[in-house]
C-alpha cells in the first residue's frame, strides 16, 4: 500500500517544535489595539476635496509671492489649512456653518494669543483658560468641537508666532484662507443643490432594501448579515435626517425640494419597523420586494419623483401578517414617493415627526433656545467639565514646561497636546502613539522636501502636491493624516522662518514633547483613563428600552412617538457602538474591558427589535399581549439596567422569567431578553480579561 499521507503536510512533531520556537516571536508582535490603527481605512478618494485642498493652500503662497508679502500669503495658507482639515459637511446649505462659524472662533483665538504673546506667565494662564472653554464647549455638536479646536489652535499660534501688527492683521489673514475654502466648497451649489441630501435619502432606501434581503436568509448567515444591515440602517438614516433636518420646519416649507426629500425619508420607517416581523416569518421575502425598493431609491437618486406617478411596482400577494406589514408599508412609500403635490402639504412630510419641539428626530428647535440649553448643558455637564480641565491641565503644563524651559518653536508642544487631547476625537493612547509615529513618517518626507526644494516659486510648484493628500489621507487614520499634514505645515513654517532643513529636529522634539505629556498627564494619570463608560450609557438605553416595551403596545393620541421612541433608541445605541469603537483601542485593562461589552449592545439592539417586530404582529390581526406579560418584560430590562450601572464589568443579574404564552407574539422578544440576561455574567468577563494578552 502506498502513504496515504500528504507529503505537503509538515510532520506533527515538527510542527510542535516550529510552534515552540515561533512561539516567543508572537508576543513581540505588536498589540491589536495598536495595529487597529495602523491599518488604512478603506475609502474612497474625494478628488473634489483633493483639488479644493491644492487650490486653496497653494493660491495664498503665490499671491503673496506675486506682491512680495509672502509673510501674509503664508499665513492665509495657514488659515486655509485648518479649515481643510476641519470637517466639512455633504449638503453645500450646512457647509456655511461648519466652515464659517469655526472660522470665527479661529479669528478671535488668534486674536486673544497675539495680544499675550511675550507676556510669559500671563500666556500661560490664558492660554490654560482657552483649554478649558475649548474642552467644555466640544460637548456641545459638531460644529462648536470645531469651534473650540480652532479657538485653542490659533490662540496656541498667536501666542507663540510673532504675527504682524496692528493686532488685527493675524485674524484678518487666517479668517481670509477659511473664507477662500468655504468659497470653493460651494462653487459647485448652483449646479449640484439638493443633490447630497438626495444621494443620502437614496442611500437609505438601499440600505433598508439589503435589510429586508438579510431578514429572510438561513437563520445562521441570517443573523449575522441581519445585524450589520440594522446597523447600516441606523447609521444611514441618522445621517439622512442631520442633512434633512438641518434647517427650521418655517424653512422646510418654503423650500420645495426638502418638503419631499423629508416626507421621502419619513415614509421608509414603516419598512424598517417592518424588517423585524419580516425576520420572525422563517423563509425569505419574495426578490421583487427588495427590488421594489431599490427602484424607489433610484427615482430619489435621479430626482425622478415629480410628473404622474407610475403604475405601483407588480408584487406577489402577502401570505402572512408579517409579509402584509412589508407590502402595506413598501406601497405606502411607492404612492409618497411620487406623491406630486406633497410640496403643497408640509403636514405630510412631518408625519411621525415631533413639529412642536426639538428631538434627535424631529426638527431643531430655534437658534436661541438651542444656545441657552447648550450653554446650561455645558455648564452643568459634569462630562464637559472632566473634558474641559483635563484639556486646561495638559496645555497649562505644556506651557509652563517651555516657558521654564528654551525650547525653539515652542508653540509646537501645545499644538500637538491639542490635537491628541481633543476630547471628542477619540481615544487618548492611540492618538498620542499614532500622532508620534506619523509625525515621524511626515518629517522623513518634510526633510527630503526641504532640502531638495530652494525657497519661493518651487515652494508654489510642491505645495498643490502634498496639500492634495491631506484629504486623501484624512480617512485613512490618525496617524495617515498626520504624516500628510505634517511636510504642508513644515512647507509653510520654512516661508514664514527661512530655516528650512534646520525646523525638522526641532518640530520632532517639540512633538515628541507634546506627545510625552498627553500620554502622561492627559492618560496615564488620568482616573477616568482606566475605566470605560460603555456601561452607563448602555444602561441608559436598557432603561429606555424598557420604557420603549412599555409603550410599544399602549394605544394614544400621537402614534408617532412610537417610531421616535425607536429612532431615538438606535441612535443612542449607535452613540454606545461609537464609545466601544474608541474604548477598544484602549491598552488593558480598558480596552478588554470595552470587548465583552459588545454581545450585549448587540442584544439590547435585538431586545428592540423583538419589541417592533410584535407591535407590528399586532398591529396586523395578532393577539395582543396582557399587561402582566408587558410588566413583566419591562421589569427584566429595568433589573438589567440597574445591574449593568451597578459596576464596570458584566454583572449577574437574577431575574425569573415572565409568565406568557411561549407561543405568543411576546415569544419571540422574551427569548431575546433572556439571551441578554444571560450574557451579563462577572465571570464572562473576568474571563474575557483575564484571557486578552
């Protein structure tokens, strides 16, 4: 007889002695939290933001060369810079905001540190105080984060740049760069309005589309495609209604184009409210239905939703209560898709929204009101004050240490301590490790730039080059932004010094400083460095879903609140799966820690989805729950959100299961409050710790 054996196949006692030898080598691998952020993003390179990158930071150093103030054009340049690579918003309408309004706080930053520079200790304590109002203001949205970075950041440059005088040429210049950016980034308005609000409510369409395919595949490719399409769902539609609802509802009704992008996007929860029921059925939705809904989201895409209506898409017959849910719900959206005179309604398009108060559904409430309640928020947030004075601590630190200590370009030391210890942008170690490995890798590139290319026109010739990968890399990583901010701030640096080569050493130095001191100040140090908060914001939600089940079978006045209640509970859980994205990054303990919450985020989202999924059952003939079935689920959640706030593990929760039919249509959400308590386990995730390396 032949050997049957593979000759490919390494031999077993070899193989133990490879795995011996090879084994010490594993551990010098570096962690996963450390790799999950060198590895490069996928996305897609935005060519538009590319060209509006050189344009924009190349223009101001050739107009100042062209009338021999290339001081001024480097400081637009400069300018320039912090709006490229601040965040800039899909729809051109909003666009005024996060580009203008941080441009502001720039401009009066600036203003604040020229006035102190050279004041030694003064500088330091009002630079301390602009950390924390910078760190206390980031709470408040997106665009006061914006705000509060560029207040710190010119301030922290006017403070150590001596920038021409009088003292209102500095703000003037930088505000100059910001507005050429803004002017760029809506050339393209008149041609293209509307169209990013629509491209987003389109994208929505789809996403629910790809959830109603994953709700009737095999059950286990079922709940793992299920799942990531939810998720995709949630997200698609918390950004369709940022774009949408951007504006006051006396603006919706003005403007025609939003009214119906608005009622579009209001007529697709039925269908996501749907998906659940759908999943419960045991065999998949017919292909036409998710079909149907594609060719919705193509007339969103195209604009083709005005003129008569076509004909309603050819659907098979509902053969059970959930597939008539999906069919009532799917020809709902066909007819207010292609509703022709929904822009002479306004109510319609505001269906299921709360229109006489702000919600993360409905419509912003005004201007001021909205300052007021940041401003109490702010003041009040225990959160923004932990923020804000570990911010004001670093930078007072950072200052103190190269006012005692001479340090060339020292104003590079709290630049950096601002950028890693921005306290929305994510977790403080990995930034502070990134940023050091990408301002290495971006100085390797900024020395061989500087000594090759002589100062002036060959500055203009490089500059539309490596501007143009700033946006590039933007969504690449921390530490890929870094490395492609780092030679433009170099290039402009060597314009306004003439030092050329000789900024590299000390620009790594200042860094490495920067980096030292929010790394160990801003983290080590830090008590709330070692303990994640992933469990009292899910315990929030827990509390909220409960009160969710409560209400999900209590019939009132406003059958709205039901779909807010159920917005607003995923946008919370989107909130917990963004802090479990930045915990896990974490070194241990945290980041383990962050790990094992994971299976219940995602059980909590399946607790709610199990509660829509019987609503809707009755809503289509179904035998509604008793009360005693309903009190009996809500006191589970409400026992599982104590025990969860109760500590800063997974902890046991012991709670007998609620009397009700197995067979009926609270089964189902039954079985998944179940699976729930029976992740919440001290020993899970002692387990789950004590087995990370």
């Amino acid at each position: 007889m032949g050997d049957s054996r593979d000759p490919t196949r390494t031999p077993r006692p070899l193989r133990r002695r490879l795995s011996r030898r090879l084994a010490p080598a594993s551990h010098l691998a570096p962690p996963e939290w450390l790799l999950a952020g060198l590895r490069p993003q996928s996305a897609p390179i935005p060519w538009a933001a590319v060209a509006r990158a050189s344009i924009a930071l190349t223009v101001p150093l050739a107009a100042g060369l062209a009338l021999g103030a290339p001081g001024y054009g480097a400081l637009v340049s400069l300018g320039a810079l912090l709006a490229v690579a601040g965040h800039t918003a899909d729809a051109y309408r909003m666009r005024i905001l996060t580009i203008a309004v941080p441009q502001f706080f720039g401009a009066l930053g600036v203003t604040i540190g020229s006035l102190v520079y050279g004041h030694g200790w003064v500088a330091v304590g009002v630079l301390t105080v602009v950390a924390l109002v910078s760190g206390m203001i980031s709470s408040i949205g997106a665009v006061a984060s914006s705000a509060g970075l560029l207040l710190l950041l010119d301030a922290v440059i006017g403070a150590g740049l001596p920038l021409p005088q009088p003292w209102w040429k500095p703000p003037l210049l930088f505000a100059l760069g910001g507005l050429f950016v803004l002017a760029l980034s809506l050339l393209a308005w008149p041609l293209r309005r509307g169209v990013p609000e629509r491209t987003a409510v389109a994208a929505t369409y789809r996403a629910v589309a790809g959830l109603l395919e994953a709700a009737g595949r095999s059950e286990r490719a079922k709940t793992d495609t299920y799942d990531t399409q939810r998720l995709a769902v949630t997200e698609s539609l918390n950004h369709s209604y940022d774009l949408v609802l951007a504006r006051r509802a006396r603006e919706h009704g003005r403007s025609r184009p939003l009214v119906r992008l608005l009622a579009q996007l209001n007529v697709i929860i039925p269908l996501v409210e749907a998906a659940p029921a759908a999943r419960l059925r045991g065999r998949p939705l017919p292909a036409a239905i998710p079909a149907a809904v594609r060719e919705l989201a193509d007339a969103v895409a195209m604009g083709r939703t005005e003129g008569p209506p076509p004909e309603p898409p050819e659907l098979p017959a509902p053969d059970d209560r959930c597939a008539r849910a999906v069919d009532t719900a799917l020809r709902h959206a066909f007819a207010v898709v292609h509703r022709p005179d929904i822009h002479n309604d306004p109510g319609a398009a505001y269906a299921g929204v709360d229109v006489d108060a702000d919600d993360k559904l409905g419509r912003p409430a005004p201007l001021w009101v909205r300052a007021r309640r940041a401003t109490r928020n702010v003041l009040l947030s225990e959160a923004s004050w932990r923020y804000g004075l570990r911010l004001a601590l670093c930078i007072g630190l950072a200052q103190s240490l190269v006012s005692l200590i001479p340090v060339p370009r020292s104003y590079w030391v709290a630049l950096t301590v601002t950028f890693i210890l921005k306290p929305d942008f994510g977790s403080v170690f990995s930034r502070a490790v990134l940023r050091a490995l990408g301002t290495a890798l971006g100085l390797i590139t900024s020395a061989a730039i500087l000594a090759a290319v002589p100062l002036g026109w060959w500055d203009v010739a490089v500059m539309p080059v490596i501007a143009g990968l700033i946006p590039a890399f933007v969504a690449k990583g921390y530490a890929f932004q870094t490395a492609a901010i780092t030679p433009v701030i170099l290039l402009i640096s060597d314009t306004l010094n003439h030092e050329g080569f000789e900024l590299v050493i000390p620009r790594f130095v200042d860094s490495m400083m920067g980096c030292a001191i929010a790394l160990i100040v801003g983290y080590l140090l830090w008590p709330e460095s070692w303990r994640s908060r992933i469990g009292h914001r899910l315990a929030d939600t827990v509390e909220d879903t409960a009160e969710y089940v409560r209400r999900a079978f209590v019939y009132g006045p406003d059958q709205g609140e039901r779909a807010r209640m159920r917005r607003r509970l995923y946008r919370d859980l989107s909130v917990v799966r963004s802090e479990f994205q930045r915990a896990v990054t974490e070194p241990p303990p945290t980041g383990p820690r962050a790990t094992a919450w994971l299976p219940l985020v995602v059980a909590v989202e399946r607790v709610v989805d199990a509660t829509t999924a019987a609503r809707v059952r009755v809503d289509y003939g179904a035998e509604p729950p008793t009360p005693a079935e309903i009190s009996g689920v809500e006191r589970q959640l409400r026992e599982l959100a104590a025990g969860v706030r109760s500590s800063e593990v997974l902890v046991e929760v012991r709670a007998e299961p609620p009397p009700g039919d197995e067979k009926g249509v609270l089964a189902p959400l039954r079985q998944e409050v179940r699976a729930a308590l029976a992740i919440t386990s001290p020993q899970r995730g002692t387990d789950l710790i004590d087995r990370t390396p």
